[in-house]
C-alpha cells in the first residue's frame, strides 16, 4: 500500500522511530502494510503539540479528528489538517454586551466563540478569527453583530443565535444580505449569494457562481468538474453533441466535495491523460477518491468517462 502524507504545516514526520523527513503542501509517499501496525509520529514546528498514531486498518477506516483520510483505490492520502498549541492559556480576543447577550471570542488551543444570553453556545471559530474586528449593521431592519475574521463573516442576531459563518470576501447589508464567497478553483471562481433575513435565519433567494479567468487548455478538465461542483456555468466546456445533457452531469458524477490532482502512480498507470479525481464522503474525516477523464474535441469535451483505479 502506498500512503502519501500531506499536512497543512511542515512537520517532521518519523515512523517507528525512524525520521524520514519534512511533510508540507507537496505529497510525500511511502510504502507500507497496515498489518504491520506502523507507529507514525508527526512533529511541528511553532511550538506546536506532536501527533502520534498507529498506521493500521482501523486508522484507514476511522481517522482520528486531526486528520482525513483519502482512499485511493488500494492506496491512500493522509491529510494533517490541525495540530494542538502547547501554550493553552486563556486569552480574550473580542467581548461585547450584544442586545442580551454577552458576545465573547477567545482563544484556548483554539479560537472559540461564546454567546451567553438567554440560552449558552461554545462554538469553535475557524482560526483567522484570531485576528478580528466587529460592527453593528442592520439586516432587514433588525440589528446583527458582524464580525470579520480574514475573509471569513460572522453574523450574530439580535436574539443571541449564530446565523452565518461562511468566507466572504464582500458583504453589503440591507434589505438582503449580498455576499461574494471565492472558491479554490483553477478560474478562481466566486459565489455571489443574495439571503433573506427574518430575525431567526438566513435565506438563501438567489446564487451564481461567477468564473474570474479562463482556464488554460492543459487544465481545462479540472475546471470542467470544479464547474460542475460550484454550480458554474459547466455546459460552456462541452462540445454541441454533450450540451442537452448538462443537466444529467451531477446524477452521473454524483455527489463529490472537491476535485484534486490525480497522484504521480496514477499517471504512471494510465499515462498523461486528461483525468481529475473526485472526492465523495465515506465517513467523518473518511473520503474515497474516484477518477474521470475527459476525450477532447478542440477546446470542448466530446466525452467524459470513469477511470479505473491504479
């Protein structure tokens, strides 16, 4: 089984003892058997808590919180997504008296946010909320909390609820709320979402995603499926022949979250060919990866099709 390991920091990573070296943003693999029961470590810098976990057939099926896991075919992908801090003291980053609420974001281990009013919640908060700043806005002729985090919006009501937590690089408040959210996408596309407000929830009214570059042609096929993914404007990238059935693309493909790069085994297998994979929930922090590829006419697709696993 080949185990490839990403992490969203540098970290050393050793197993059973033996350092191999620094994972990061660019996949490293190795070769293992999970009946060996591989005892892998993953050490940070920043002074940040150390990982340790066993590599065997229950990590492959339950992940650990820290962690997902991606199931490729007889392989799989190992993605580091949080460490724990050393430092766990209690610092307060942002209080307010909110209506009847007291409103207060903090950070211990993590960033959290707090609503103690006519009911309690702990929520945690994404960690750009770190760095933060608040402001009162009308929405619909009610009052809310704003309260931005990076290009991330927190919208608090005036009855002490969470009622947005989402990226947003815009936001214009009003009779609705309008918000433009980016997706990671090779078009560097955008949602531009439009809500309604009733004092106890957001509705979304109307949605598009909006394509800010074209793609070049050698990555055509990735935007293809993140348009099909972001609800974009996907029958644009097929030929005449495929566009009446835009409309069964998402029956066929079903349900998948994200589309990532095919790995170097992969190509290895199947050679240089248009391919992307599809990445669809199997369990919490479990995925499975499933591949397709794209025949290209011109500039257009002519036909899409399932790829067997490496």
């Amino acid at each position: 089984m080949r185990v490839y390991f990403l992490s969203y920091l540098p970290a050393a990573l050793k197993l059973n003892g033996i350092y191999l070296g620094t994972v990061d943003g660019f996949e490293r693999h190795i070769e293992l058997d999970p009946c060996d029961r591989v005892f892998a470590e993953l050490l940070p810098g920043n002074n940040l808590q150390p990982l340790n976990f066993f590599l065997d057939e229950d990590f492959f099926k339950s992940p650990p919180k820290f962690a997902d896991v991606y199931l490729l075919g007889g392989d799989a992908l190992i993605y580091i997504r949080e460490y724990g801090a050393k430092d766990v003291k209690l610092n307060v980053i942002y209080q307010t008296r909110f209506f009847g609420s007291l409103v207060t974001i903090f950070s211990q281990g993590g960033v959290y946010l707090t609503i103690d009013g006519a009911e309690y919640s702990l929520t945690p908060l994404p960690p750009e909320f770190s760095n933060l700043y608040a402001e009162e806005k009308t929405l619909a002729g009610r009052s809310v909390l704003a309260v931005y985090g990076g290009n991330r919006l927190l919208i608090i009501s005036d009855g002490g609820k969470k009622v947005f937590l989402n990226p947003a690089d815009t936001a214009e408040f009003g009779d609705f709320l309008t918000i433009s959210a980016p997706f990671e996408t090779c078009t560097a596309a955008k949602a531009e979402c439009k809500f309604s407000y009733d004092g106890e929830a957001l509705t979304l009214v109307s949605g598009r995603t909006v394509e800010t570059r074209p793609p070049e042609k050698n990555i055509l096929h990735f935007a293809f499926f993140e348009s099909v993914l972001t609800r974009g404007d996907c029958e644009k990238y097929l030929n005449d022949e495929l566009k009446p059935r835009a409309g069964d693309l998402k029956s066929y493909l079903g349900n998948f979250v994200s589309v990532t790069i095919p790995t170097e085994k992969f190509y290895f297998t199947h050679g240089n060919i248009a391919a992307a994979g599809l990445v669809y929930p199997r369990a919490e922090n479990l995925y499975e990866v499933k591949y397709f590829a794209v025949t290209l006419d011109g500039d257009k697709i002519s036909n899409i099709f399932p790829i067997d696993q490496p």
